[in-house]
C-alpha cells in the first residue's frame, strides 16, 4: 500500500479532474476538433502555474502547499497552524509571479495536518 504525501495526493487529482477523458472522437468538426485542443492547452497552462507556484513556495519553506487557480481566485492551502504577515506577503509575491493573478483574488489559508 503506497502512501503519498499530501500534496502528491491532492496534485494527482487535481490532474484527473481537470483532465479531459482521452476519448476516440469519431465525426467531429475541425473547429470541435481545435476547441477541444484549446481546451487541453488551457488546463495544462494552468496546471503548470499552480505547480510552479508550489514548487517555489515549498523551495522558500513552506510545506504540504497547495495551489488551485479557478477562474475567479487562486486558493493556496499551506500545512502549517498560522501565517505571519511576512510569510503572508512571501505567499502572495510568489504567487502572484507565477500565475499573474491580482492579490485581491488571491485565498491562503492554513491547515494543520492530523
């Protein structure tokens, strides 16, 4: 029996959710065809962000984060029992460069694990 970490976890599904079903499309447009390649193009750009923002967080020191960008915010859950004001910022900043959000619509909360 195979345990992952958290964040392992919590990134597969994320990937699975978000990942179109690879089906064999028979009778289809090309513009079908194109959007659904757009589509693909999106949520890998996407997935590519929040990764790339919990790799930089989890290399400045926080542990077990996890980033989730939806069309209106950017939700970041860290494993720790509470934030500083400066640890608040750092999260913000980083986030902010990686995924281009503004910081109204950026959500961090805390979570401490069992």
């Amino acid at each position: 029996n195979l345990e992952l970490p958290y964040n392992v976890y919590v990134y597969v599904n994320k990937i699975f959710e978000k990942k179109v079903n690879d089906v064999y499309l028979f009778n289809i447009t090309e513009e079908q065809k194109q959007e659904a390649i757009d589509n693909m193009i999106e949520i890998t750009e996407v997935a590519e962000k929040e990764t790339s923002a919990e790799i930089l967080l989890e290399a400045k020191g926080f542990e077990d984060v996890v980033v989730s960008i939806t069309e209106e915010t950017v939700d970041v859950v860290v494993s720790t029992p509470e934030l500083s004001e400066a640890q608040r910022a750092q999260i913000e900043d980083i986030v902010i460069r990686k995924t281009g959000v503004a910081p109204e619509d950026i959500v961090i909360s805390t979570l401490v694990g069992e």
